[in-house]
C-alpha cells in the first residue's frame, strides 16, 4: 500500500464489475476512502466486503445514475458520514447494439441519460464541495468508440464522444478553483461489456490493436490514479488513451 491518495475520499461510479471495480480496488490500495457504487443493494454489499478485504476505509453505497434522488441521498450520505468528495471517477456506463435504422427513441435516451446525462449530473452535484475546499479531481470514462465510431454503437460513440466536450469545458470553468477535469479513454478492455462479442468481432478487433491483446481492467485503473492523485496537479481537460495503441494522433 502507497498513499498516493491518503485522506482523500474518492466515489467511484459502477464498482461492482470490470474497470469500476479495479479503479476501487486501486484507490484503495493507496490508501484512499473509496465509495463505490452499485446499482442494487446486494452490488452495494458486495463492493463494501471487497473493500473491507483489502483493509480499506469506505464502502458500497447504492446508486442509479439515471435517478437524481438517487444522485442528491448519495451525496447527503457521503457528505454526513465521510465530508466533501475530493475524486469522482464517473465510470457508470452502458452500451448496446444496434444499427441506426433499428435504434428505437426508448433506446437511445436510456444511452445518452446513462452515459452522458449521468456525467453531468454527478459533476454538479460534487464539484461544489471541490470548489470549496479548493481540491478536486474529476475524472470521465469516455471510449475509443467515442473517437473513431463503431458500427452499431452510434448511441454509444455520441454519448462517449460528447464527454469529451463536456469534460474540456467543465476543466475550464472550475480550474481556477485547483479542481482538474480528464478522462481516460479505454480501448477494448476484458470486462462484462465485452464478454458478450463474439469471437469473429473479437478477432477483428484484436487485428486493429497494436499491442496484440485487450486490456485489463486494471491497466486502466493505473491511469485513473495517476490523474486521481497530486502527481496530475498540472494536467486539465486532458485525456489518456489506454487502448494498446490503437489511437494514434
Ligand atoms: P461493466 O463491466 O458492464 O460494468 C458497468 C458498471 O456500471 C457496473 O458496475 C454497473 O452496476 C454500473 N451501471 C450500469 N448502469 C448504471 C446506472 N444506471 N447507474 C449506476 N451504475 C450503473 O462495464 P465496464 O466494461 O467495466 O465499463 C466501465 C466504463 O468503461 C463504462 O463507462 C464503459 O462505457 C467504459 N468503457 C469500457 C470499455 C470496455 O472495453 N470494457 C471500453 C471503453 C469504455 P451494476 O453491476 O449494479 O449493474
């Protein structure tokens, strides 16, 4: 254990699972207090005996990102129990698949609320008690399919790609306040989402990965420290790619 985050308190949306999982189980490796969040009570337990596991502070708290009661109690009850949150990790997410002509509205408002919505939403909630204390750390899960487009996946690649725009402009207005806003942009990481490709997509990708192989949830973890700790203090409105080079600018 390290501290690169000690005395910090650090929410993590969507923790149950896959890249959410691993940024908790991170944090709390550096001895942050880490929230994480699930979407059922059991999530909720679960993440709280994982945490518990690796002898960290915090715990599994309940959240649906598309239900602002749900986003204001989460807020009162960190606020009473722990104080102001320094790092926010906005990982929640959902993706599906369907071509353009088939996307029903239903379908794509349950992608925009759940994966760019949300973001906004969770940012205006816990940037005041950043503004405040003069700290904080915002840090948005975009997707590559967010730069370069994905058959089947337009919702998804505008709700992913317009965090990008968000993310840059919210840098901008609470800079001056020491709060930093980046994302870090996953390629094709070996989670739930993923697991239900099938294996001539799987292979198709993989063809387009320098690196050869997908990524594991905890190498995209080691990114969302880094800009989650004081080592990122000069870098806002930034982005990084983790995606085993399949980005190349
Ligand atoms: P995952 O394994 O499917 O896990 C998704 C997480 O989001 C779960 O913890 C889930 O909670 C939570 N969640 C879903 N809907 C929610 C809602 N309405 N309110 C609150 N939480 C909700 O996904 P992942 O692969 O780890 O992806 C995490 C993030 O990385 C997503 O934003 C995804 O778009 C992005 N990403 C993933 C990849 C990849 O290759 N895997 C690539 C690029 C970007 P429950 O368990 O309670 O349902």
């Amino acid at each position: 254990m390290t501290d690169l985050l000690s005395d910090k308190i650090c929410l993590v949306t969507g923790a149950t699972r896959g890249i959410g999982r691993a940024v908790a189980e991170s944090f709390a490796a550096e001895s942050g207090v880490v929230i994480g969040t699930g979407t059922t009570d059991s999530g909720a337990t679960q993440i709280t005996e994982y945490l518990k596991t690796s002898g960290a502070s915090g715990e599994g708290m309940r959240l649906d990102v598309n239900d602002v009661d749900s986003i204001v109690e989460l807020q009162t009850k960190i606020q009473e129990k722990y104080g102001a949150v320094s790092v926010l990790v906005n990982n929640a997410g959902i993706s599906r698949n369907n071509l353009v002509m088939r996307i029903k509205d239903a379908e794509w408002e349950e992608i925009i609320e759940t994966n760019l919505n949300s973001v906004y939403r969770m940012c205006k909630t816990f940037m005041r008690g950043m503004m405040r204390q003069r700290y904080g750390r915002i840090i948005n899960v975009s997707s590559v399919v967010g730069h370069i487009g994905n058959v089947g996946q337009a919702h998804y690649s505008a709700s992913k790609s317009a965090i990008l725009g968000f993310s840059k402009s919210l840098a901008m207005e609470i800079a001056t306040r020491n709060v930093t806003v980046n994302m870090v942009v996953p390629g094709f990481i070996d989670t739930d989402m993923t697991n239900v490709l099938d294996e001539k997509v799987r292979d198709n990708l993989l063809s387009n990965i320098p690196l050869g192989r997908m990524g594991q949830p905890e190498e995209v973890a080691n990114a969302v420290v880094f800009l989650a700790s004081s080592q990122s203090s000069y870098i806002t409105g930034s982005t990084i790619f983790v995606d085993g080079g399949m980005i190349r600018h």
